[in-house]
C-alpha cells in the first residue's frame, strides 16, 4: 500500500507533465500579482456564527451551512467558527459534535464582542475574508454565495453589506416593523449626513469582511450595537463599503435585544457613536493606537 | 471651639466613622492605595477646609464669593465631579482590557483544543500502523 502511494508520482500522466510545469509558473506569477487569487487559489473564508442559547437552531443552521457551501468548495476553503457568546446551554458542545471550530466566551460580552472574537481570529490566521452570519437563523446560508461573489468584483469592496431594501430583496415576504424601518432610516440618515455613506440597511449584521477590514476590526471593533457604528470606523479608516441584495428571514429562536426602553437607547447610543466617528476622523488630536 | 463640639459632636462622629470605614476597607485591599490616593486626599482637604474655613477669607472672595460656604460647597461638588471622571475613565479602561482577556483567553482555548484534536488524530494513526502487521 505503501509503495504505491509513495510510487504514485512516477505515473505521471502526458498532460501531467504540461501542467504541472504551468501551474507551478501560474502560482510565481501569482505570486507577483499578476493573476487574480480567485482563478488560481482558493480564497480561504471563515464563516463566524455568534450565538447564545442556541442549543436548538445550531443543528438546523450546520445543516443549512453544510448544503449551501458545497458549490463554493471549489473557489473556496471554508472555515465555520461558533462563538459562543456565553451561553447557559449546550451551543458550544453541538458545534463541537458537529466538527465546527468553536470559540467559548466565558462570560457574555454582547454581540460585538463576540463577532469581534471571529474577526480577530480571521486576521491573525491569515483568512482572506471572513463572514458573519446569526445564529439565529435570520441569515439564510443560501445567500453566502452572492455575498462572496461581491468580493470577485474588478474593484472589490473591504465590507459586504447584504441589505434588505435594495434591488431584489425588497420584494421579500418577510419585513421588519414600521417602527425599526424609522430608525433604520434614522441611522441612514446620520451615516449618509456625516460620514458620507450611503447605505439603506445599516443595522444588517449579514456581512463580508475583506482582509482590510478585518486588520481594521482586529484592533477596533463597537461592542454595543456594533453595526452602524462599525460602517462609520470603516468609512473613515477609507474601506470600500458595498451592499448587494438579500433575502432575510424571521428570527428562527430567541428574542432581539433591541425592544422597548432599549429601542431608545440604540438610537441615541448609535447617533452619538457616529457623531464621534467622524469627530475623532477629523480630529487633530487623533492619539496613536496603543495596546491596552 | 467648644461650643462648636457641643453643636457637630454627632456629625463628627458620622464622620469618624466614615473615615474608619475607608481604612477598613484600605487594611483588607478592598480598596486599593494607588486607585484611592486622589480620593483620600480629596477628603483630607475638604475635611481641612470645612474645619478652617474662616483662615483664609480672600479665596472665596477672589473667586467671586460672597460666602465662604458657597465657596467650600462647589469646590466639593467639583473635587467629587473629578474624581468621578477619574473612575469612570478607571472603569472603561478595565472593560475594555476585561473584554480583550475575554477573547484571547476564547481563541487560545479554541487553539488548544484543535491542537488537542490533531495530537489524538496523530496518536490514532501512529497506533494503527503500529498494528498494522510489518
């Protein structure tokens, strides 16, 4: 058995021994940057899911992941981090059963902190790109496809957005309430006015980060209601920002912790948060990042 | 000066007190010297200044006071307003660091387990050729 794998190279193929010289020049040339990753390397992604008591929906949503990334193997080498922001059930031991890498906070730091574990993750590791999907089933697997796509543009952006209300997605079955339609126009209104961004779903957490803006979040990243206030730290540390069409669904499990007294909260929380983006981005004063 | 501890001799001793319960709490290391000194200092020149209010008569009024109480009375609320400054920096610093712990203590967990499982992966294997026969 042996001999015959070892011996394996020998049995070399006519066309073997075309492309393997051709390949190896492929791989120099894309060495010096001459062909795009995509078409010679596969483009290694991390796909980073926050959870908390999640005990339930994380088998389902593996399922749902398992199915829709078998057309990427190709083009992609696909990582499933779980971040198990804490939680009092038993999420981290069904996604270690389930053969995913699992990252256990051991106390609940909210949902930046824990997508900010998986970013961190993703830049140390030297992942290309690294996506955030819930774990509470609002982002279905099936559109992970279009949202990487977005990365093979000429021009490819450092954050994918997948938004609700533009193109296609706004014709979806499922919307959200006319109340958080207001404040999402609000938090529109504030990103477009004073970091000059225009984006119609800034509250998505459905997203692509690209290798700058994972370098970016590594050190930097909002831990309380992170997603507007995120876009604003890439706008003005000068990432490309894109949004492409998705169709969400309801919340699968669990409970949004933007209601009642909170709704209130997140709305002035994120405004002022924006507001100092852009104070401390044009600020003189601007101190050198340090370690903490 | 008698008179005056036949009037504040129960405020005195609430003071005392106080004062006792901030050295218990220093002796046991609930309290940490270095993150208290501008606290006790603070303390210490308020309990000055209300004892020897009158000494000094000019600072209120350079300051634009009619009455020195007035005058001790913002300072205080000031001094209090600072030293909360101070805390809240102390506190949001040390959120920020415990939340970096946090994170770093998940990702080296996560490492170790991976390495953990690539370790029984390779014991594995080394066990099954060495049962393999020749």
């Amino acid at each position: 058995m042996k001999s015959k794998a070892s011996g394996a190279g020998h049995d070399r193929s006519p066309w073997d021994t075309i492309l393997f010289p051709l390949s190896s020049f492929a791989q120099n040339v894309q060495g010096l940057g001459i062909v795009g990753r995509q078409t010679m390397a596969r483009r290694k992604a991390l796909i980073v899911v926050p959870c908390l008591n999640e005990e339930a929906s994380l088998p389902a949503l593996l399922d749902r992941f398992e199915e829709s990334l078998r057309p990427l193997s190709a083009t992609h080498e696909i990582d499933i981090l779980v971040v198990d922001d804490g939680s009092v059930d038993r999420t981290s031991e069904v996604a270690r059963r389930r053969g995913v890498r699992v990252a256990r906070l051991r106390r609940n730091l909210g949902i930046g902190g824990a997508v900010q574990t998986g970013l961190r993750l993703a830049a140390r590791q030297g992942y290309d790109c690294a996506m955030q999907v819930d774990g509470d089933g609002q982002h279905p697997p099936s559109e992970i496809p279009s949202l990487l796509a977005a990365l093979d543009l000429p021009d490819p952006p450092d954050l994918v957005i997948g938004s609700r209300f533009i193109g296609s997605a706004r014709d979806a079955e499922w919307k959200t309430t006319a109340l958080r339609r207001i404040g999402i126009g609000w938090l529109s209104f504030v990103l477009r006015t004073f970091v000059h961004l225009d984006v119609a779903d800034p509250t998505s957490g459905f997203r692509v980060y690209g290798r700058r803006a994972l370098e970016l979040f590594d050190d930097n990243y909002p831990y309380d209601f992170p997603e507007p206030e995120s876009l604003a730290i890439a706008r003005a540390a000068g990432l490309k920002v894109l949004e492409v069409p998705v169709q969400m669904q309801a919340r699968q499990g669990g409970a949004s912790s933007i209601r009642g007294f909170s709704t209130a909260y997140y709305m002035l929380k994120v405004t002022l948060a924006v507001l100092l983006t852009f104070a401390r981005s044009t600020s003189p004063w601007r101190r050198p990042k340090r370690d903490l | 000066m008698e008179n005056s501890l036949e009037r504040y001799w129960l405020f005195g001793m609430i003071c005392l007190g106080y004062a006792a319960a901030v050295l218990l709490l220093l002796l046991r290391r609930r309290v940490t010297l270095q993150s208290s000194l501008i606290y006790l200092l603070l303390l210490l020149a308020l309990g000055v200044g209300s004892v020897f209010m009158t000494v000094a008569p000019g600072i209120p009024a350079a300051m634009g006071f009619e009455l020195p109480s007035n005058f001790f009375f913002t300072a205080s609320i000031g001094g209090l307003a600072f030293l909360y400054l101070t805390a809240l920096t102390t506190i949001s610093r040390l959120e920020l660091r415990s939340i970096t712990m946090v994170q770093e203590v998940a990702l080296i967990q996560e490492e170790l387990d991976r390495n953990q499982a690539q370790l029984r992966d390779i014991q594995g294997r080394l066990s099954a050729a060495s049962r393999e026969p020749g």
